[in-house]
C-alpha cells in the first residue's frame, strides 16, 4: 500500500501597507486593510504581514474578529514593537530586510496603500513570482502600481481590484492553479 | 472607563536539534523530539523549529498528531524544504543565519541533541537571554552543554531534564514569572 | 592636550543596475558603468557594489583600471559566484536581501540601468537617506526614476545626469555636506 | 590567443574575539590583538573583523600601523558605531547576525578572547569548513576550543598557537593548499 503524505501547511496569505506613524493613515484605507484580514480568516487562509501598525494592525484585527490566525514578522529582536492581534511573531533582528521574509513567507501578496517599504515587498513578490493584487483608491504604492509590472521584463503583473474579498480569492485561486 | 487590550500572542517554545542528513539519528533521540513536540502542543504552546527533517520533523509530528500549531523557519526562499508537520513556513532565504530568527522568535529554547547549528542557536538564546533547558541523554550538543553556561559571563544556564514534559513545564514557568 | 582622532574610512561609492544574465545589456550601459567605475578610483572613494555581473562587473573593471578599490557584496556563502575584479568579497549567505546591506553600506548610490532589484537598492537609499543619482539613457529603472522620488513622502530625489563624472562628484559634495 | 583573469580578490583573514563593554578585557588580550592585526598587514592580507571595539579595534589599529586594510562589518544600518581604524565599513543592518556574514567573509578565522559571538563566529566558520586557529592565553573562547572540534562530526579542528604571527601564516598556507 501506498501512502503519501499531504502537506499540512495552510495557504499564507501577506498584506502589506502603511505602517502607522509618520504619515496619516485615511480611515477608508485602514478599513480595506480590516476587510482584506476579514475575508482572509473567513477563507481560513493565514494572514502574514510585517507585524506592526497600521495596515498591518488594521488586517490582523479583521482576521482575529473572525478567528483567523495571524503572523507578524518584525524587524525587532523582541515582539515587543508588535501589534496585540498577532498569534505569533517572528522576530527576526535583521531589520528593515525583513521586507523579503515577508514576501517570501507569502502564497500572494495583498497591497493596501503604501510607502517605500511596500514597494520593496511588491519587488521580492516580483522577483520570486507571486501573485499580487493592490485594492484600488487605498493611496499611495497600491494606486501607482496597480495593474502595472515592476521592470522591463514584464514578469508578474500586480492586478488590482476595489474589492477585498475579491483580492483574497484571487490570491486563492492562483495559488490552486499552481 | 479604561481598557487595556491583552496581547493575543501565545507562547512560542522553540524546539531545536539535528537535522536529518550526514549523521544517522538514534531513533531514541527522535522519539525524544516527539514527545516535546506532545507536550508542547497539549499545553498550548505555539512549537517553533527550522521547519526542515530530524529533530524537527519529528516535534513537529508529536505537536500535529496532540492538535498544535508549527511555525517552521527555514533558510530557503521558499517552502519545498520543510518537513510536512508545519502548519506554516516561515521562508527567509537567509541561509543557515535564519537559526538567530528561530531563537529569538521563541519564548523559550528545548534542544533534542543536535550539532554546531543547534550550538548557534543557544548561543542567541543565551545573548537574548531565553530560558533554555536540554533533554539528557538525546546526544550531541545537548549533552556537552546540559546544566552549563556558554561563556564566562555566565548569563543564562541551560538547564537539563530526562523528561520532555518536565522541558515544556520550565519553559512555561519561566515565561510566566516574566 | 587633548587629540581626536580621524576616522580612517573612506568614502564608499555604490554601484547598482544590471546584472548579467536573463536580459541582454546594451554596450553603452556597460561602457557607461565602467566609466562610473572609473571615476570613483580617480577621486580615491572606495566603490561598492552587488558583486556579481553586468553595470557591477563593468563598473569594477573601470575602478581597477584606475587603481581603484573595490568591493563585491554577493548573496552567496562563498566568493565564487562574485566577478573577477573585486579586491574584496563580502559573501552575506542572506541571499538577494543583501542589497539592503550594498545600500546601506554606501555614502551614496549611482545606478546604472537597472531592474527590480536595483529598484529595491534605491529604495532602501530612500529609506536611510542617502543621495543617489541614475545616468541618463541607461536603460531600464535609471531611466524611470531619474528625477523622482520614490513614494509620496518626497523624502530624497533620484537626481539624473548623463554625465558619470559629474554623478560621482555629486556624491562626493553631498558627503562633504554632511 | 587564449587568456584567463586571475581572480584580483586578496586574501580576506577574519580576526574575532571580545567586543569592549560588558567585560574588562586583559591588556595582554589585546596586545595580541594588535599584533594579529600587524602581521595580517605585513603579509598583504586584508583584515576583515565585525568592525566594533575590544579585540576587532585592537586588531584594525594594528593592521593600519602597518599600511594594512581593514573592513569592518557592523550589526548597525550606518557606520557610527564601528572602531576609527576601519578602512571600509559594511553596514549590514542585519544586527547580530552579521557574525553569518564576518565568517563568511573570511578565508580563515583567528580568535582571540572572545565570549558567545565569537562562539558564533567559529560555529560558521566550522559549517563553511574555513582554517581557524585560536591564540592561546588570550582568553575566554579561545582558550576553550583552541584544540577542538566544535561538535561529533569533527569536520574541521580549530588549531592553536601562542604566536599570533604563526596564527596568520597558518591561515595563508592553508588558503595556499586549496
């Protein structure tokens, strides 16, 4: 008799977006950010982000008000630095370049607004050919590149859409494509 | 009316050891790694671990069979690596430097014998100062440092027990009295 | 009688764009690199770049050629994969988040053409504040984002010239600056 | 006419031991330092070190009183922090693990003194199978393992000597015999 073991490992699925902090964050982009983590717990998927404020915040508090499960991964040493709706941290001491384990970490990549740091995620998603999708009217990176690819060579489009649970189940469906 | 939310993070107990590969492993040793991973899962705990075979596949196996959860951190950029018993995979593609993330993403370290990658890891332990505790008699460098300190400024000592059980206990005690 | 002493560093130039490999290169970004290469040796700075191929390689070339020094911060483990002109290897075993570190590691950033991953470079320099500047008519992000800033902060423009003298000096007067 | 470039990359020796802080480090540790880093000089190597003070400080100066060069590779994202005798300064911002990146930057290792990083640092330099040699009486680490083999496989002994001139004539005939 055969057996072959499935992998238990569940559907990750990365947001990335505005920290809180220097910039005002809108109330509308923090609410996409609390539906996409919403929809991602409702789909029983895992959240993944960067483990602090703001939009990072905003999706893990959707996820949990629908028991999902979520994972911060900090640029800290310590969780001390991140937000109190993650299950688990990852504390990686590395920085800033953290941004590449977030997007490494990731089946897909939900981008909801956004400074630099979202766009370096955007890249690594890029680089390493994930899905990626940014809600629309959310501002800053998620707008500019919205429907658009990162370079010359055309590799991975980053779709968009209005809607969070659209952007969730696309996420889903490339990765059972795969 | 004040109201302080409570951090939702649980506790994360790394489980640390050999990796499948160049050495054969007693399979007392892997026995060893299961029942942590049992009791790790029992209690409650999050099991944290490298995500790839040995000592870790086999923790992994004890938390998945007691219904936990396991976060592997693996040093690849993506997840074809890790043992089949994670629930989530953590990729970092930092090479074998992701040992310091796995130590300090851990509320506590249990090392199941294991080699210099195992060494590394209570070596960011004892900077981090995490409680760390050994199982005896599982070979290699849980062995050599059970009941010792790593350098001369004896911060934190690695504690030895016979009992998996008794391991996952230490750990969750010392984490409360924080 | 009181002596301070002078820090001995350097000033550390980084190179970034193309590396050799999935796209074609046009010969004038090569030629243009080399010519950034050569004018950092001329003006005693220390050139730092990615190590590998393409605008590094050439640009490493040109340093060499004018008694330069050079250094090659590679993904890898080992120096093998870094090209023929480094005078020193930094081997990170981070993987492509290393440029997080040729980024962080330089007083100011050239680039020269360029995909996502030079993206990322400049995007870090945004972050830590570095002047940068891109060649005019080299191709690819250079191209792009020459005369911009990266997100909505507007926090460091990516000057643009056609001339790698003058990109050079315009390092090395924003250091003095400082 | 066939031609092939010699490789320009010069002999890289990592010299690692007790950072300055925490611990009183003897005058005798650090003379020996000095001299590491004025025979690395003598011979044309370049000193590679994790940039900060106590043994990586001492040796630097020594290197630099000897018309040597020397690179610093710090934990930090800028290079405030590292000693003045550092020629070039690799900002890793990557935090303790950068002691990944000094071992494998190097093409052996020599320790002296040195508490759990420089533990670390051996540990790598023991997986990436790099020549190290320990100074005798120079404290801590070094008087510990100079002599051993860092776990079961006994893959590669760290060797010892009381002559820190015979400490960097071993790492180059050893790096000669490759």
């Amino acid at each position: 008799m055969s057996f072959t073991l499935t992998r238990l490992k569940r559907v990750q699925i990365g947001v990335i977006g505005y920290n809180s902090g220097s910039l005002p964050i809108k109330s509308k982009t923090l609410d996409l950010a609390y539906e996409v983590g919403s929809f991602i717990a409702r789909k029983n998927a895992i959240l993944v982000c960067g483990g602090l404020g703001g939009v990072m915040e905003y999706s893990c508090k959707g996820a949990k008000d629908n028991n999902g499960f979520t994972i911060g991964i900090v640029p800290q040493e310590d969780y001390s630095s991140a937000n109190k709706y993650c299950d688990a941290v990852i504390c990686t001491g590395v920085g800033l370049s953290r941004d590449f384990i977030v997007a490494y970490s990731s089946d897909g990549l939900i981008s909801v607004g956004g400074g630099v740091g979202t766009l370096i995620e955007l890249c690594v998603g890029y680089i390493a050919k994930k899905p990626m999708i940014s809600i629309s009217d959310s501002g800053g990176i998620s707008d500019i590149y919205g429907g658009k690819y990162l370079d010359e060579r055309n590799r991975m489009m980053i779709e968009k859409t209005e809607s969070p649970m659209e952007a969730v189940e696309y996420i889903l469906k490339r990765n059972e494509l795969r």
